[in-house]
C-alpha cells in the first residue's frame, strides 16, 4: 500500500539559510499534519491542513510556513534557520472516515550547522 | 486541551516476558480515539494499535494489546512474548473525533529487550 512520501529525507543547511521540505500524502487522504520531533523529544504539531486549507496551527515559529497544493501534497517552508530547527520532520495523513488513524511518512532530517 | 502522560522514561524487560507500559490522558471529550505507536532507532512512526474510546472491549493486535480504563483515563500496553525487535520508543497519543484533529503525543517509554 502507498505510504506518505517525504523529500528529502536528509538535509544539511547553514544557519540563516532557507529550507523546503516536501510531503505527499497517502492517495486520497484530505489531511495533512507536520510535526517536529528534536532529539529525545516528543513530536510536537506545528500545522495541519484538510482539504488544502489551513485547519490548525500548533507551536510553528513564524520563520516557518506551508501549504497545501492542488494536487494534496504539501510544502514546509524554514526560513532564517536557526539550529534549533535541527530536528525531524514528519509529515502525516489521514482520511475522513478510515477510522481517524493518522499515518506518518518516515521524516525528514534536518541539520542546521 | 488533551495530554497525554506517560510516567516511565525507561523500562526494561527479558526476552520473552512481558512488559506493561503505562499511559494516562486527560481530556474534556467524550468519544476519542487512543494510540500506541513504536519508534525504532529508524526513528519511523509506527502505528501499534488503536482503540476507540466508544469501545469496552480492549483492542489486541498479536502479542500487543490494551487495558484502556475510561473512567481512570488510563491506557496501558502490554506486549508479550517480548522480541529483541520491539526494542524502541513507544509514544502513547491521543485524537478527537473531528475529521482534522490531531495527534497529541506523550513523552514517550523508552523499552530495552534484555537478551
């Protein structure tokens, strides 16, 4: 079965720099969630949309922004990385209805050096 | 506001035993829905079982299952027959019902398999 797919799994930017990260959502899953999880940390929410519209904002910096596109999947933009943005970022999906399971891509590293 | 706590950092168990984790929850609602996910040194997000709160009946999955007390709020997992593979962080979490809800997780156990 298709999962949610993360790109890149890796990355390595510089302090003050900008990152995007990638996330496609499982086919025909209406939501998407990004957390933040840093080291020995519990993932943290930092926003969700349905139906490529923002429906929740959790602990999301200001430097950070996203979206969610036509085609469903969606972007994390990080700007003026600091880093204490180094951490794991997963995006996640779920569907109305399939029983309110979330499920988690395998993350994106990102190191702020 | 929902939380999700889980009272042991670490634990520890021999091969082939079985292992508690515990995990309590507050939250204002009354239809909810309870996680365990594991999260091997891959650092996935795996989903180990769910239950729903509307449900007296504990939900099992092979050698994992659940005692979920509602009127405590408490939600513990019990893994049996323990296996060198389940070494991992086990996150216990919670959701609401509404179609775009999130996921609040706990802390985190973190369990050791004793060969």
């Amino acid at each position: 079965a298709a999962g949610v797919i993360q790109s890149p799994r890796h990355l390595i930017k510089e302090k003050r720099e900008t990152a995007t990260l990638k996330c496609y959502p499982i086919p025909r899953h209406d939501t998407v969630y990004w957390y933040q999880q840093g080291p020995g940390q519990d993932p943290q929410f930092l926003i969700s949309f349905y139906e490529k519209m923002q429906s929740d904002k959790g602990s999301i910096p200001d430097r950070f922004s996203a979206q969610q596109f036509s085609d469903y999947h969606s972007e994390l933009n990080m700007s003026s990385l600091e880093l204490g943005d180094s951490a794991l970022y997963f995006c996640a999906s779920s569907l109305v209805g399939s029983r309110n399971t979330i499920y988690f891509g395998e993350g994106s590293w990102l190191t702020v050096v | 506001a929902q939380t999700v706590t889980q009272s042991q950092p670490e634990m520890s168990v021999q091969e082939a035993e079985t292992v508690t984790l515990s995990c309590t929850y507050d939250t204002s609602e009354s239809d909810y829905y309870l996680f365990w996910y594991k999260q091997p040194p891959s650092r996935q997000m795996i989903l180990v079982i769910r239950q729903e709160a509307y449900k007296q009946q504990n939900a099992t999955e092979n050698r994992f299952s659940v005692n979920f007390q509602k009127a405590a709020k408490s939600f513990s997992l019990k893994i049996s027959d323990s296996q060198l593979g389940d070494a991992a962080m086990y996150f216990c979490a919670s959701r609401g019902l509404n179609r775009d809800d999130k996921i609040i997780f706990g802390k985190g156990t973190r369990l050791h398999i004793l060969p």
